[in-house]
C-alpha cells in the first residue's frame, strides 16, 4: 500500500527510497526553499518548512496502477489533512517516463493531467460534498475525492516560460479547501497574501500573472482553468473534467501502449 510521507520524514530516510523519488523531492525542496525564498507560493514555501505538507509518489501517469495509488493517497490523506497544518497540500511527483519527457508537449501533458482527474474521480463513491456544483462551469465548482474538496494544479517538465509551473517531473498537488478558509478576498489577510504572491509570481516567471487566476467563488471564476496553466495566456473554452469523465475507458486505452 502506498504511504504518505512528511518532509521530515524524508529528510531523514530519503536515501532508502529509489534514484527517480530521491530526485524528485530534492528538485522540489531546492526550488520551494531556495535561499533567496524567491518561490511565489508563500503559503507552500510556509507550510514546507513548517512539516505541513504530505508527499506521495505513483507510477506512470498514463497506467492503471498509478491511478490506483493516487486514490489510495487521497483516501489516506482525506482523513488526516486537517492534523497536518492550516498550511497543508498533498504533493504527489509521478515516474516520469523518458518518452513523455523527450517528446511530450505542453497539450499532451495537459490531456494527460485531465486524464488522471478523470480516472481518479472514476474510483470514487462517496457523494459530492453538499454547497459544491457538480459543473465545472459553476463558480463554485471545485475537484472532489471522498466528500473533500481540493485546489489541484500541476506542473510539468515541459513548461519553460512559467517557471511556478515548471517541474521535471510530472507533478499534481491537491490543495484541501480548508486552506483558503482565511485566504480570500473576504479577509484583509486574504487580500494582502493575493498581492504579494501576484508581485512573486510576476518575478518569478517574469510575464504577467495567468489571467485565469482569481478567487474562488467569485460568480465570473471558473476553478478549473487554473489547475492547469499554460505557458501563454490561453486556456480551453470549456472544462475538459466532465468529457473526459465520460471517455474515461477510452482515455485508459489511449494511454496504454
């Protein structure tokens, strides 16, 4: 059974676990915590260093087995995320096969990252939580697994410009809905956290903010648009949640070789 871990955890056993996940989670702590503290995620840098994060590691993304472990993880994690820290997020980096990182594209990630929502979502019989539209297209819209909403974004080796979104390994993080329960437009603290992550963020990858970026909940947000940012400032015209959810076996085959 796949296990969450701790960053503390991690720094203590890291060599136990194989080359690809040492790897991983070194490339990740160095940019979060790189010494200049030049990451825009302020929260995510806080919660790093202060053990709130959990980490998980899966398989191939395109395959069954890492659509099972990634369940299993929010599963885990659903029922503990709210002892781990007001700063919290599931951070789960995926073996990346050499194919997808010599050849995939920008699109075929984000099919891909779509993909694994779907599927994961497939596996999942509890209702959806009460006070959440089950539409992308609703504002209130939010991904769910096991009745608890999440924030989930991505990252992956192929973007270059937008250096936040940039890993080198296939990546997904899922956010609990309770971290944003003081970070909203509706706090004083929300709306100065907003305006020094936007000055960060604009640094850091040095091009304007996505301007799919805004508040959740606001009646002219669509959540989904931001899970997974380009690297311009398009994005699809419509969610590709729910159609994948309908193609979801199809999807399976196309994934596998």
């Amino acid at each position: 059974m796949p296990k969450l871990t701790s960053k503390a955890w991690l720094d203590e056993h890291l060599y136990e676990l194989p080359d690809w996940q040492q790897e991983a989670f070194r490339q990740f702590a160095n940019m979060i915590d790189d010494p200049a503290g030049s990451f825009p995620c302020i929260p995510g840098r806080h919660g790093f260093l202060n053990n709130n994060l959990r980490f998980g590691f899966a398989s191939d993304p395109r395959e069954e087995n890492a659509i099972n472990i990634v369940s299993e993880l929010l599963q885990q994690y659903g029922d503990i995320s709210r002892e781990t820290g007001k700063y919290a997020s599931l951070v789960i980096f995926f073996e990346t096969p050499a194919e997808c990182l010599d050849t995939y594209t920008m699109d075929q990630y984000e099919v891909l990252f779509w993909s694994v929502l779907s599927r994961i979502s497939a596996k999942d019989d509890a209702p959806w939580p009460e006070g959440i539209s089950t539409d992308p297209a609703h504002h209130s819209w939010e991904f769910c697994f096991n009745g608890q909403p999440y924030f989930a974004f991505c990252s992956t080796p192929a973007h270059t410009v937008r250096r936040s979104r940039q890993s080198p390994y296939f990546t997904i993080a899922f956010q609990p809905r309770f971290v944003f329960e003081k970070i909203n437009d509706s706090t004083a603290f929300g709306r100065n956290m907003r305006k020094l992550i936007r000055e960060k963020l604009v640094e850091y990858d040095g091009i304007p903010a996505h301007p799919s970026l805004k508040w959740y909940g606001q009646e002219d947000n669509q959540e989904w648009k931001q899970y997974f940012l380009r690297d311009d400032e398009s994005a699809p015209s419509k969610c590709p949640y729910t159609y994948m959810k309908k193609k979801v076996k199809g999807l399976g085959r196309l994934f596998h070789k």
